[in-house]
C-alpha cells in the first residue's frame, strides 16, 4: 500500500470502534497535508469494521485476520505500507493542529535520528503530562523506566519546564515517528512482546545501532490512555513484567547482565511480597508468572543477544541514566525528573 505522502500515520484498532469515531476526525485535520491517515484493524470482534466502511469509505483500511496484540499488529500492518516515515498512534489520542510538521522539521535536518515524539499530555487534564509518555522516556540502571514529566505514577503539570527538544532513551508508542528505513534496519517491535515496552526495546535496539531518539515539544497531542488495559489490571502487570525482563536481557552490556538481572529477581520478589500483603492475590500471581515465562524464553533470547550484539555499533547509550530510581523515589523523595537529574547532578 503507497501512501501519496511522506508520511503515513497508522492508527492500529482493536475494539475501538468508538474510539475511532469520535477522534479520528480530529486525526485527519491535525494531520493536514503532512499525513495520510491508515487505520489497521487488529481483528476487532466490535462493529470497527463496519463503521470504517459507512463513516469513514476514504480512509485506507488494512484487515488482520486475528488480534496479534501492538507489537506485531503493528509489524503486519507496517509491512503493508511504503512511506518515508511511519508514524504509530493510539486511536484514543488528539494531535495538535499541524503536530507533524515540527516532527518532520526536525527528521529533515537531523539525518542521525531514527525516530521522536511529541509532548504527550492528558486528554482529560490538558494542561498536565500523560503517564504514556510526557516529555520523552527514560530508564535507569536496572530497567524502571520514567519520563520528563512522570516517574512512576507521580505525573507533573506542563509549565513549559520540559519544552527544549532533546535527545532520549524511548519515544512513546502512543506517537512515534520513526524513518521507514530504521523501523526495517531494525526489525519493528518485538512481536513477543504482545503489548507493552516493546517501544522501549524498540528504541534500545536503535541507539545501539548509532542512531538517535527524540523528544520535539513543540508537536503536541492528547492521549486517554487506559484505553486496552488499566493500571493494577493482572495481564498489564504481567505483560510489564515480563517484557522489562525480556528486554533487560536482550539488551544489557555483557559486564552488567548478570549484576542487573540478580537485582531484579530480588526487587520483582518485594514487588510479589506488596501484592500479597495488600491481599492483591491476582497481581501476586501475575508477577510470579511473568518471571516463569521470561525464564521459559530464556534459551530463544540467548540467540537475540548474540544477533543483537553483532550488530551494535555501540553499548553507551544516552537516556539510560546512572541512577537507582526506586531508591530515589521512594527514600530520596525526588518526585520530578527535574529533582532526579540535579541529585544526580550532585552525586
């Protein structure tokens, strides 16, 4: 599928049908000329289908026979369309009138960046970040990962303290720009994934390779959020879990593999013992059963961090900071991203 722009924004849908009514107007005028807007249905069992086809015969439709979950919903859908640049948006997400010239801006004169995002902020509290992905993503030492604007579930007000467009470790999945060219070098998302922090990985595998990832404040949009799986639900705990360990171990430098994944096998322990003890049962078990499947893959994953491995060009990534974060979080008190970097700043 040809898009008749450089630019083909591709919404993936499963269930959404009234998502995609009520938004994906707004998608479509936000886009302007920059953007052809593709919708991607995931197998949906709603009626998506059926409205597409009466309230929106224009937009291109691309049908998956069966719901493979965001990361390889996407890797199908993708592999269908040829453009410049794709750009993966969440059907329950308003972009700001002309949100993709900045990104393109950006990409046109920056030949090193892979990929970047928008500011992401709260659909509900406009004027605050959206726990997705604020102002650009970040993970610390042992894999948490936190953004300018949010550490785990304390999300800060937008006052314009994060507004200069930076370099970062992870563009979120709700709005990611990336090159045609990167997204194909690289291999798309890690279809294993099913869904959640396969962006991430994603952006990993990309900074290993020598390119960058980006955060352009000046592009905005709105996300909901919540929209497949809400916080504390068990298969979100799950999928969490276990694709931060997949990743972890596919990714992690030889010299800290070991140290890193010792640490985590402890900390996923306390995690399991919280659960308990608030008599979450449910969580309880989904983290022990994340672990019992990261150390199922373990055999396959051995081969993706050779394969990675010989195709890294580089281990110094910038965005995955030198800090314990559940330390500073939670005895340091440092709330914010800004009070995180100056006491590493500090230190």
């Amino acid at each position: 599928m040809t898009t008749n722009k450089r630019t083909a924004v591709v919404i993936l849908n499963w269930n959404g049908a009234d998502m995609l009514k009520a938004f994906l107007p707004q998608v479509i005028e936000a886009c302007g000329e920059e953007g052809e807007v593709i919708v991607a249905d995931n197998g949906s069992t709603d009626h998506s289908r059926k409205m597409m086809a009466e309230v929106f015969p224009h937009i291109k439709l691309i049908l998956l026979p069966e719901n493979y979950g965001f990361a390889e919903g996407y890797n199908r859908a993708l592999a269908e369309v040829e453009a410049e640049f794709f750009v993966l948006l969440n059907s329950d997400v308003e972009p700001a009138q002309g949100w993709l010239k900045p990104l393109l801006a950006y990409m046109d004169k920056h030949d090193e960046a892979a990929a970047c995002c928008p500011k992401l902020l709260s659909y509900r509290e406009r004027d605050r970040f959206e726990y997705a992905g604020a102002a650009g993503g970040y993970i610390d030492r042992l894999g948490y990962p936190f953004c300018r604007g949010r550490i785990f579930g304390d999300v800060e007000a937008d006052r314009g303290q994060y507004d200069n467009t930076v370099s970062v470790f992870w563009a979120t999945g709700a709005a990611l720009m990336i090159r045609r060219s990167d997204w194909l070098n690289a291999g798309g998302l890690d279809g294993r994934f099913f869904a959640h922090q396969e962006e991430i990985d994603l952006c990993w595998r990309l900074h290993r390779m020598g390119r960058d990832v980006v955060c352009v404040p000046d592009s905005k949009a709105w996300h909901v959020g919540g929209a497949s799986l809400e916080q504390g639900n068990p298969r979100k705990t799950f999928l969490n879990f276990r694709n931060n360990l997949v990743m972890l171990y596919k990714n992690l430098p030889e010299g800290e593999l070991k140290t890193v994944m010792r640490s985590r096998r402890l900390l996923d322990g306390l995690a399991w013992l919280q659960f308990v003890m608030k008599g979450d049962l449910k969580n309880a078990a989904a983290v022990r059963k994340a672990r019992k499947a990261f150390k199922a893959m373990r055999e396959e994953l051995n081969e993706d961090r050779e394969r990675l491995a010989a195709a890294a060009v580089t281990d110094d990534v910038s965005g995955r900071l030198p800090v314990n974060l559940l330390t500073a979080y939670h005895l340091k008190r440092k709330k914010t991203f800004a009070a995180l970097i100056a006491n590493l700043k500090k230190n």
